[in-house]
C-alpha cells in the first residue's frame, strides 16, 4: 500500500533507476512492479493486474531523472525517497575493511583541505593570518574555484559588534547558526536566531549581522558567487510576500531515512524553490555507496567519522565541511558513539533523501 492506501505494485527494485530522457521521447513507467524492462513497462506483464503504465513527456531537451523502483511512491514516476524506509531500501556498505584499509587516505594541505576522488573535498575551517584581530571574518569554504559548479558556502565568524552589510546579486542566500546567537536584518527587517537555525535572504536582499558574544554562521550562495559583495544602495526592499524566514529545529517533523533522521529547514515553505536546507542525524552506522543528482554541502555539528570515496578517504570531525559534487559515489559513515550531527545545503534540488 502506498501512504494514501491505494494498492501499490510489486516492488521491482528497492533503490531508484538512474535514467537520461529526452524531449520528445515518452516514456512508460512500470507501476505493476513486473515488467522485464524496468522501469519501463514492456507491454504485457501488467495485464491482469488492474495497474496500467504511467506516461510522462519529457519537457526539457534533456533531463536527468531517478524513476522509481519500489512502486510506492508519492510523486510517479519519480522517486520521492519513499524506499529508503522498506526492507532493503536503506543499506550499509558491505565493502569489507581490508578493502577500506588499502584506500588513500587524504591529507589536509596548508588551506586545511583534504581531497578525495574526483573534486569532492573535506575541509576544516581554520582562522587566517591577515584577519586575526578582525571584527568579523570570511572565508570561502565551497565555490567554483574550489571545484564546485552550483553552489557556494562562506564562513562568517563574528565578534561582539555589527559585521558590514552584504549581498550576493540575484543569489539566493541561505544562513544557518553554527554557534551563538545573532540578530540578522534582512533588507530593514530583523530576526533573532540562535544556535542551529536556518534563514532565507531572498535575491536582490542584502543582510548583516549584530551578536554580543562571538558567533559562527555558515552563508551559502545559491547559485554560487564568488564573493560576498558590500550590498548596493540599489538592493532590494524586504520581501513582504515572504515574511517568515526563520526557521528551527523541530523533533515534531523529521524524517526517518532508514536508521537516520533529517528535518528541513529552509525550504520552499519559506520561498526557496529547487534548493533546500536540513539538519539531520547519523547513528554509529556507514550508509552504502550512493550518489545523488544534487550537488552537496555538508557541515559536521558534532561527533566524528570517515567520508569514504570509491579510491580514498578522510577523517571528518566537529566543525569540518563535507563538498559533495553531483554523481559523485560516496558513504559517510558515524564512528562516535553517540552518533553525529550534520547541516546540509542541496541544490539543485529540494530532497535530501533521493539518492541512486
């Protein structure tokens, strides 16, 4: 059954099925679960079972899709992460240790970045020399120039004071409070965060940041800027339509995501559209290799682990940034006892349990 009790078919696959469409091309997703072609239907093995085949038209020249494999989802024919809570759908990597032992393991170089396969990196956000002393200090941990295409994260570490005013264009910029607490204006509208909220600047806003006592946000640019830039005396007026901004950590509405947990922050409920922001929790477990059609960052809160790649790995710790590209094969596994907290930032894309 599926989760407004309709029947649902026979799961043919507990994970989804990565595939390429192209405009033009329709295609016949299997909803019986039988068919030989999966996971498209081949003409014959849903007869008999009260299920037909689901159209869907391509309306770009080219997309890149997961279409679903467990017949359950909510959103047909794409996967909606619904496998990741049946039996199989959630696995650890069974790779054996001797194997894990034999990878490389990547060393941090003088910017404190370890790099691993391909451009996926770990790094660990350490205080520069030219602005020790500074009343506030930026540092881009994520960008184009460090290997990323869509997204971009900074770290904004601020001492007692207001930091200066910024923007970042046609940029959505999405805040999270890492340590302490703020008072962020938005465009002459303010809003008080504490330690583990999230925030949506709309595009064309700028922002700052007041705080007593030295706090730590990360401030990610979507898609990505190079640069926080010294906000315009043309930016934008506050965006009345969009009035809640703000958004904390609720027990009431995570997500279970097999062993693990995650809960959306800034989302499209606060006007963020093909992106989104979550916190969420890993157990003492290792996930199965995977990938995703979003490309990733990741901030360690608490606890300790190890990012494993196909050829290499890394220590991850408390305070370190995880940069996932898009398609990349990766597990992150939890070695703390009592377990590990992550922030995340997706884009493009708005579900962070879709993954291939």
């Amino acid at each position: 059954m599926t989760d407004d009790g309709s029947r649902a078919g026979v799961t043919a696959s507990p994970r989804p099925y990565y595939c390429e469409l192209r405009r033009g091309r329709p295609i016949a997703w299997c909803r019986c679960g039988r068919s030989q072609r999966q996971p498209f239907c081949d003409g014959r093995s849903h007869q008999g079972t009260g299920f037909e085949p689901l159209i869907y038209r391509p309306q770009e020249a080219w997309e890149e899709v997961l279409l679903c494999g467990c017949k359950r989802t909510g959103t047909p024919p794409f996967c909606d992460g619904t496998h990741n809570n049946l039996p199989g759908g959630y696995r650890a990597d069974a790779r054996s240790e001797d194997v894990r032992n034999g990878l490389r393991r990547a060393q941090a170089d003088d910017r404190g970045i370890a790099r691993l396969d391909g451009r996926c990196y770990v790094v660990s956000p350490a205080p520069t020399a030219d602005s020790r002393g500074a009343p506030f200090r930026i540092r881009k941990l994520i960008g184009r120039s460090l290997g990323a295409e869509h997204q971009s994260l900074f770290e904004l570490e601020a001492g007692s004071g207001t930091t200066p005013s910024f923007g970042a264009g046609s940029a959505d910029v999405i805040l999270f409070v890492a340590r302490g607490s703020a008072t962020i204006e938005i465009s002459g509208r303010t809003f008080e965060v504490r330690e583990r909220d999230g925030l949506h600047v709309r595009p064309g806003e700028w922002f700052r940041a007041a705080s007593q006592t030295c706090s730590r946000l990360f401030v990610s640019t979507l898609p990505a800027a190079e640069s926080l830039t010294p906000a315009l005396s043309s930016a934008a007026d506050f965006d009345d339509r969009f009035p809640d901004r703000v958004r904390g950590v609720d027990e009431a509405i995570r997500s279970e995501m097999g062993p693990r947990y995650f809960q959306m922050l800034v989302d499209s409920a606060v006007g963020l559209r093909g992106a989104a922001q979550f916190i969420g929790h890993i157990p003492p477990s290792r996930a199965e290799m995977h990938r995703h059609l979003y490309e990733e960052a990741l901030m360690v809160l608490s606890g300790r682990g190890i990012l494993w790649n196909e050829e290499s790995r890394a220590d991850v710790r408390a305070g370190d940034v995880i940069f996932l590209p898009r398609k990349h094969a990766h597990s992150l596994e939890c070695t703390d006892t009592d377990g590990m907290d992550v922030a995340g930032i997706i884009y493009p894309g708005d579900n962070p349990s879709l993954n291939y």
